[in-house]
C-alpha cells in the first residue's frame, strides 16, 4: 500500500498542458486518503471551464492505478476552495512569474 507522500509524488508527472505545471505544484491536490488498496483523490482545476480537465482526470487515476498495491483510484473533483494561484508551490510561482 502506497503512502500519502508516494501517491503526491505520482501525481507531480500529470501536467496542466495549458500551464506546464504538474498538479501537485500547482496546488490542484487537496487531500489523499488511502484505505485499503483504494485511494481517494481530492483535487480540483484551475477554472470550472477547464477543457482538459478529463484528461488530467483520467491521467490521474490511471498513474495511482499503476502503483503497487492499488486496485483502485478515485479522483473526486472539487470546486471549494476555489482554487487560486496563492496556492501554488513557490516553484511553481517562481516558474509562472508570481512574486513569492
């Protein structure tokens, strides 16, 4: 069973194709919560009209899905808190030109 820490870590390799920014650093990831061989993904998107909101779904929950003992992965997308770029890694605001 994969901890919290491992699951963050496979999530930072699905990108926001308009951004450029894995999820992770872009504070799209809410919470994890593994029970079992199950894990349970809040996250949200940068705008409820995002076009590739599916595909970074899908990508998500096929990448925790390829992980040693998970049989499966639910990623449930939220909308509060809305997300906002304060909520971005310093990384990542410092790779979009945020001031940190």
């Amino acid at each position: 069973m994969p901890t919290k820490e491992e699951v963050l870590e496979v999530l930072k390799n699905v990108n926001d194709p308009e951004i450029m920014m894995n999820i992770v650093d872009l504070g799209l990831v809410y919470d994890v919560i593994i029970e079992g061989n199950k894990v349970h993904v809040k996250m949200t998107l940068t705008t409820p009209m995002c076009p590739v909101g599916p595909m970074i779904e899908k990508e998500a929950k096929e990448l925790i899905e390829e992980m040693e003992g998970v049989d499966e992965a639910v990623i449930e997308i939220v909308w509060d808190p809305p997300w906002n770029p304060g909520m971005m890694s310093d990384e990542a605001k410092i790779a979009l030109g945020y001031d940190v």
